[in-house]
C-alpha cells in the first residue's frame, strides 16, 4: 500500500495468525523494517508486487526490537543486505530474546546484524531518520521518525488505543511509560505502528497518546 511517493506500508490484518506490520522505504539506500515471520513473508512480496516494488532493491532491513514476529523473515535476504537493530536489542537477543524464539519454534537469523544502532541520526542517501530508544515492551527496542514527512515508525512501543505488553521477558512498564511519552513530543502526522492499524492526522494521533497516557499509565 503507497502512502506517498517512495514510502510503502504492508500491513498485518489476518486475525488467525500473529505478524507485524511491514515498511518499505525506496531511495538511494531503500530500507524494509520489521520483515515479520519467515514463512509469512509472502505477504510482504505480494504486496511490493502490487505496488511494483522490487525485493531486491532492499538493501538494508532494520527490526524495531527482536521478537520473532518482527525479524525472523531477515533470513529471507542474501548477504549483501544489511541488518539493522538496537545495540541494546541485539545484547537482549543473545540471552532472554534467543530463548523466546526456542519457546515460539522460530528460527533465530542465522545472518549476522550488521548494523548495531544507538539514538541518533541514520543518514540513508538522502533521507535522514531519527533513530529513538523506546524500551519497556523489549529492553532495546527503537522507532524511527523521519521528520520531513513527520512519519514515525512505533515498532510495538505504541499502537492505536494501546502499547506493547510487558509481561513478556525484558518488558518493563515503568520504562515502557518513559517511551511513550518520549514519543507524544513529536511531530507526526503519520503513526505507523507494528500491528493494527495506522493513524493519520497530528489531532488525531494527539488524542491517542492522550488516552494511552491516561489510561495505562495514569
């Protein structure tokens, strides 16, 4: 699905089976963030076929954070596209997060991560998205913002009318509470979130971290 030029959004609507929402960034260094499951990736293909996108364009793939519903389908890509998470992520990973992928039946990706990110500016060509730390649903997890479009990437921090879970190993409320309102700050006019659907409109999106904040975090 185009939501503006260069800019493609695959979302998850199956209410069988658990997935992520899916982006596409073209440009000089086109980028996909949160793949989703391996053997559900042939969503995302059909729809960049749709839109005639081509998959090997891709040259780097970023997780949001490291459950298997978001990275796992990075095994999908050669070793010439890049691989992208948080720092602290990827050290999550290596302990908590490899043992949730045991307990689901997942396959962690055997590739290794190239790309090990802090808070700061990702420089892709022409584009430059901000790369926030918004832990609490996982230890490391981030979003990307891209300002000149005001679209933020909210991975599983925040959702329509709801955040991410934090009963899950290395979740945390209290910090979970810290990122979300981190993000309320922004300027967005484009709330992507990694399952359900997207919010349009800054009052809109306004209103929805209002009511999260009351809600869940009062």
């Amino acid at each position: 699905m185009k939501v503006f030029e260069d800019f493609f959004v695959y979302p998850w609507v199956s209410s069988t089976e658990n997935n992520t929402n899916t982006i596409f960034m073209d440009g000089e260094v086109p980028l996909l963030v949160d793949p989703g499951h391996a053997h559900l990736f042939n969503h995302v293909l059909e729809g960049m076929a749709r839109d005639g996108v081509t998959p090997g364009k891709v040259k780097l793939v970023i997780g949001t954070h490291a459950h298997p519903d978001h990275i796992e389908a990075m095994e999908q890509f050669d070793g010439n596209v890049l691989r992208g998470i948080g720092k602290a992520e990827y050290e999550y990973l290596q302990g908590e997060g490899n043992e949730m992928f045991l307990m689901t039946g997942c396959q962690v990706p055997r590739k290794p991560f190239t790309l090990l990110l802090s808070e700061g500016s990702l420089i892709l060509g022409k584009k430059e998205l901000q790369v926030l730390l918004t832990p609490g649903h996982s230890p490391g997890g981030i979003c990307l913002y891209w300002e000149e479009k005001k679209v933020l990437l909210s991975g599983d921090t925040v959702f329509y009318m709801g955040v991410g879970r934090t009963d899950l190993a290395g979740g945390d409320m209290g910090m979970l509470a810290q990122s979300v309102e981190k993000l309320s700050r922004l300027d967005i006019e484009y709330l992507i979130p990694g399952h359900g659907e997207m919010l349009k409109g800054e009052k809109a999106i306004q209103k929805n971290f209002e009511v999260i904040m009351r809600e869940f975090f009062a």
